[in-house]
C-alpha cells in the first residue's frame, strides 16, 4: 500500500494545525479561517542544501601530514613518524624518569640536525641547570634557544621574532598566564596555559610538547580536559632500580597507541635501546622447571619473553596464586583450564608467575607459554631448549590462533629458537623454524611432559 499524504490545515488567527478542515475552529472559535499548510520542499541531493560552513566529507582533500623527525628513532616511532606541525604532545612521567633529558635532547637533535631553531621553555629550572644538562648531553646548538621563568606569555612573544620549528615546555604546570588568575599548578592556569599553547601551536602551524607532572595514581596533573586538548599523550615510565625507561602513547590522533619505545638512561642521556629481546631474557642455555619461551608483541615490536613459574606444596585449603607480569585473574583461569583439561591437579600447590625483566603481558599469546610454564612446575620436568610457544588458550582448553604470527617466528628465529609450537588453525609456513601445531592444550602440555617435540 502506498504512502498517502496527509494535508494539515492551519487557523490564520491562532495558528492551531489541524488534519481535518471544519468551519468553525475549536480553539479560537473563529469561522472560515481555516487554509492548507504548505510544507517546505526538501532537496535528496545534499550539494543543493544551503548550508554555512559545512562541507561535505568526499570532497575533502586529505593529504597525510608532514612531520618532523626528532631524530631519535624509539620517540619517533612511538609519535607514529615524527612531530606534526601544529600539534600539541603531552608527556607524563614521574620526577626524575628523564622527561626534561628526553625532550632536551630531541629539541638538540632538531636545531643541530635539521638546523632548525627550537625554543625551549623552562619554568622550572635555571639556565645554568639546563646549560649543564645541555652540555653533559652533548645536545647544545646555536640553533637552541632557552627562555627560563614562568611566564608564559613572555615566552610566546619570541614566536612573533623568530620562526621557530617547534616548542617545548617544561611544564604545564609551573607556568603562568595574565588570562586567569591564581597560582602555577591550579586547574584554572593549567587549562589556561594548555590552551595558550595549543592556540598558539594552532596559529603558528609548528609543534609543541609540554611536559605534565603526575599525581601519586599515575595520572598526569591537573583537570582531565588538559588530555582531551592535546594531540597526543604519552607515558614516560620506568622502575627506581632499572636504568630502562618506557616511552608508550596513550593517545594519538596522528599514530598507533600499540608502540613501545625503550631507552636505557647513560651518564651522557637516554640512549635508544636496538636488541630490545635482550631486556627480558638471559639466554641462559641451563633448563629449568617452570620456565617458557613466547614472542610477544608490543604494538609492532616482537619480544621475546620469559615466563617464570614456581609451585610449592601447601598443606592448607586455599592455596596461593601470585603473578607479577600477568594478571591475577588471568593466571587464575588459567590455573583452572589445567586443573580441569589436562587433569593436572593445581589444588595442593601455591602457584606463583612472574615475567622476566619486569615486563608487563597483555598479549593473549602469552597464555599458552603460561600454561606450559605452569604444567612444567607442577610436574618439576623442564620444558624442551629452543623452543617457543604461542597461542590463546580458551576456558574449552583449545588453542587459537595469534596475530601477527609471522613477524613472531621471524623474531624467533633470529634469536636462535629451532622449534614453535603454535595453534593447529595458523595458516602459516616459515623455513629455518620447526612448526608444531596442536588444537587442545591437554595435547601440547602431553607433549612437553614425553619431550615428543624434540622427535
């Protein structure tokens, strides 16, 4: 059936609409007022509709941005390619990480490579602290430029003298603008410092980083817009008795969040860190019990991790499950999936994981490593040398599949591994590495325990 069309009438003294055209109106109760409502046409091609300031998306003309390149390949990589002009990065960390080296360093590495001007702002620091630092970094340039104080309307003006290529500010919050009141550091000046810079990256098409002070949770200071303003933020992280330190995007509109950057804090600044495998596993050649190999992959950077697993008999009725590396309740459905599955009894023993190095997993491929890595401590016999494992593992006990699966065994390869034992649905065929396909993890954990991959 068709769509019939309905004429509504309207009084020309009060203005009721009606569907029914009467001679008397019920709601002014004036005679013969009653007249067709004529409806507005409307046009199903949208490049006919007169719109201010819209434009329509297929027309647009998208180009990728051009970026700079600091030069420091990890901070590079991690920003998706280099500095965007125009774009606003914030950088969080905690006192003492290497912020404020990492920045110094990648402003020196700008103005002496690309002999670009860089402005540096220090709100914090005198310039003789940051000479110092400057100089034992090997990063001063005539192309440098500092400017120490905190406010920041007075840094700003020098862009009005100079084209500089981008700037960085050191930090958010130790600065000032006459925009607002108040002290450094209140919500109200670190919005209204954050959106000066972010107008003034805006107006002058060049890149700005600021550095952002974090609070004892681990979230950068200050009112929650201060991340929604920026571009990209970044994560600067490490543990007080490593000199490793951590570079990861929790945000970024121009690049992957997925990328891991690793640096190694020298006397002489943060040195980009290539053999990053070698951060987490020793290559110790002596087999233990409890002990299982996986590449793992932070965003596109495969890494080979070292499962670590010990069980105790307990002679009570709870036992202990402790895990540093991977999560808690991960490990303990993982625990179950064995106990289960494999008829492998876990119930009479603490349990306790831990990934090597103090890397964090949250790679599904690390779940069948796990599991082998917890068999093999139960049942005290050490898994096979040179072997690595990777695979998901389902609360059915099936193995699936991993991303990327390629890149895995490349990586594996080349650290010298001779065996993989992956899911029997990986569609995948690598020279130079044995491939051991299984679909249960009661058929791959059998496996290790009859040593029947070394066949």
């Amino acid at each position: 059936m068709g769509n019939v069309k309905i004429t509504k009438y309207i009084c020309s003294e009060c203005g009721h609409i009606t569907t029914t055209k009467t001679g008397k109106c019920p709601s002014c109760n004036s005679w013969g007022t009653f007249t067709a409502l004529d409806e507005p046409k409307t046009e199903n091609n949208p490049k006919n509709l007169n719109l201010p300031n819209v434009k329509i998306i297929s027309s647009l003309d998208v180009k990728p941005p051009e970026r700079i390149i600091t030069g420091i390949d990890e901070l590079d990589r991690v920003l998706g390619g280099g500095l965007v002009p125009g774009s606003v990065v914030l950088i969080g960390g905690q006192p003492g990480i290497g912020k404020s080296t990492l920045l110094l360093q990648a402003a020196g590495s700008v103005a002496r490579k690309l002999n670009f001007p860089v402005l540096y702002i220090s709100g914090e620091e005198s310039d003789a602290q940051v000479a110092l630092r400057a100089s034992r970094i090997k990063t001063a340039s005539e192309k440098l430029y500092l400017y120490s104080g905190s406010n920041l309307e007075d840094a700003l003006k020098n862009l009005e003298s100079n084209k500089f290529s981008f700037i960085v500010l050191d930090s958010v919050q130790a600065m000032t603008t006459g925009s607002d009141s108040g002290w450094p550091g209140t919500v109200t000046q670190v919005r209204a410092v954050a959106q000066r810079v972010v107008d003034c990256a805006r107006e002058h098409n060049i890149p700005a980083v600021m550095i952002g002070h974090i609070t004892k949770d681990g979230k950068i200071a200050g009112p929650m817009m201060l991340e929604h303003m920026v571009d990209t933020v970044l994560n600067f992280s490490g543990e007080g008795y490593s000199s490793y330190r951590m570079l990861r995007a929790v945000k970024n509109r121009y690049g992957s969040t997925e990328e891991l950057g690793i640096f190694e804090m020298c006397g002489d600044g943060l040195k980009p860190v290539e053999d990053k495998s070698g951060l987490y596993w020793n290559r110790d050649d002596v087999s233990v019990s409890g002990v299982a190999m996986t590449i793992a992959l932070e965003g596109n950077t495969p890494l080979a991790a070292e499962i670590q697993t010990l069980a105790a008999r307990t002679i009570f009725p709870y036992p202990r499950r402790t895990s540093r590396g991977i999560e808690l309740n991960r490990f303990q459905l993982l625990t179950a999936v064995i106990d289960r599955r494999c008829s492998i009894a876990t119930n009479n023993h603490d349990l306790y994981i831990n990934v090597a190095g103090g890397l964090s997993l949250q790679d599904p491929s690390a779940d069948l490593p796990a599991c082998a890595a917890i068999a093999s401590a139960l049942k005290n016999i050490p898994l096979q040398g040179g072997t690595c494992w990777l695979g998901e593992v389902g609360l059915a006990g099936e193995i699936r599949p991993v991303t990327r699966i390629d890149l895995r065994l490349k990586e594996a390869a080349r650290l010298g591994f001779h065996t993989a034992v992956v899911s029997s649905k990986e569609q995948v065929k690598f020279n130079g590495i044995k491939i051991v396909r299984v679909s249960h993890i009661d058929r791959a954990l059998s496996g290790l325990i009859t040593q029947s991959y070394s066949n």
